[in-house]
C-alpha cells in the first residue's frame, strides 16, 4: 500500500472555488486509493473527541434503518413508502415500536407528520 494522503481541515468552507479544490483532491486521492487521512488541529480534535463521548450507545443506526431511510427519501411515492409510514415501521426499526424513531429528524417532514 502507497503512503496515506494527508489533508488538513481547512478553518472554514463557505462553497467558493477554491473551497471546491481540497474537496475534489479527497475524491481524487480516495478513487486512486481507496482511503486516505485528515489532519487535524488539536482543537478540532478535541471538539470530534467531545462529539463522540458524548454520543450514547443507542444512538447507532444501523445498516436496516439507514436504508429504510434513504428508501423513503428517495422514493416518497411509492406505494412502499406510503406502507412503512402507516404501519410505524422507522419505530419498530430502532427496537422501539411507539416511541419516537432516533431517525425522526432524518425523515422528509411529510414523513415526520405521518402524511404522505
């Protein structure tokens, strides 16, 4: 295997042109690759260190519900669609049927609201 690539974070990223070239690099060295590293700065270190402390445990989502999401964003017509929202199913994917989905913010709002 080729040395990693580096890349550092940069402070800010507001979408101009030369905001573009770092992100068209780590698509370039991850398609040559298959991989590669970023560097960051103590700071951004720890606040990513404080990011995942405090993520609990049941916060996961796992392969299923990941795909049942996306399913549901990127089909929200489908009569499948329409059955996964009727019969609750994003609750009984977290393990939790009636209580609010850990997805719940993830889902188009006519999804949230129940209608589709």
């Amino acid at each position: 295997m080729t040395e990693l690539r580096t890349f550092p974070l940069p402070p800010t990223v507001e979408g101009s042109d030369a905001d573009r070239l770092p992100g068209q690099a780590l698509i370039a060295a991850w398609q040559v690759d298959a991989i590669f590293q970023i560097q960051a700065t103590p700071d951004q270190d720890a606040a990513t260190g404080r990011v995942l402390d405090a993520s609990e445990a049941d916060e996961f989502i796992d392969d299923g519900t990941h795909f049942t999401t996306m399913f549901m964003r990127c089909y929200p017509d489908r009569s499948t669609t329409a059955r996964i929202g009727q019969e609750n199913r994003t609750a009984a994917r977290s393990g939790s049927a009636g209580k609010p989905s850990p997805l719940e913010p993830c889902l188009p709002r006519a999804t949230r609201s129940g209608a589709f």
